[in-house]
C-alpha cells in the first residue's frame, strides 16, 4: 500500500486561510496532494523507494487518513492476511504468467490497478 498507492491524489480544500510551506492556501483554494509522493517521503520512510515487504512501516496514506479514510481498509487488511496466504497454500506453485513488466498497470485513472492479471500454476 505504501510502496504503490492505490489513490494517485487526494484534493483538499482549504477551511481557513493556512500557510503550507511558505505558501498561502485562502479558504475554499483547493490543493491536490500526491500520495505517492507523500508515502515516498525519506523523512518519514527510509530508503522510500525501496520494496521491503518486512518493513514495519505504518503511516503510510495507503487508505487515506483521518474521516476520509478507506471504509474496506479493514476488509482489506484481513484479505491480505487471511485470504491471501490460503488461496498460496492452495496453489504453491501460483505464478506471473508473463514477465512482470509486461502486466498492464491501470493509469487511465485516478486510481491504480491492473487490467489483467494473468497467472498460472501447476496442477496438483
């Protein structure tokens, strides 16, 4: 999630007057925030741009934040841990079946996905 955001921005609009870096943001200027950038941060994550899937970092903008967070965030979580490690026990051998630059990212959209996955896996 953190690593490849789901949500490529998130627009805010500004309540108040409040200054962001040295910039004014006037009440009802809207600003887009990228979460990419955000959750690639090497303040807040080191070697950002690095895949460690043993990296315990959390606040991470995957599902958003604060009342704007991902209502499914939870139902996700328990995929990941629950559903995910079944469906590789059941199929072990659960592989790409094309090289992995070759499956097609999502950009079209302000959100990430793939169009296809294709995998394969031996029989059992």
């Amino acid at each position: 999630m953190r690593y490849l955001t789901v949500a490529h921005t998130s627009v805010k609009s500004a309540l108040v007057d409040v200054e962001l870096d040295g910039h004014i943001v006037r009440a009802g200027e809207s600003v887009t925030l990228s979460m990419e950038a955000a959750n690639r941060d090497p303040e807040r994550f080191p070697d950002p741009d690095v895949l460690d899937l043993h990296r315990k970092a959390t606040g991470h903008l995957g599902f958003g934040h604060g009342i704007h967070q991902c209502l499914g965030q939870q139902l996700a979580r328990v995929e990941l841990t629950v559903a995910l490690p079944a469906l590789l026990r059941r199929f072990p051998s659960l592989r790409l079946d094309v090289p992995a630059d070759e499956v097609p990212l999502r950009t079209d959209m302000s959100i990430y996905g793939v169009h296809r996955l294709p995998v394969t896996w031996d029989e059992v």
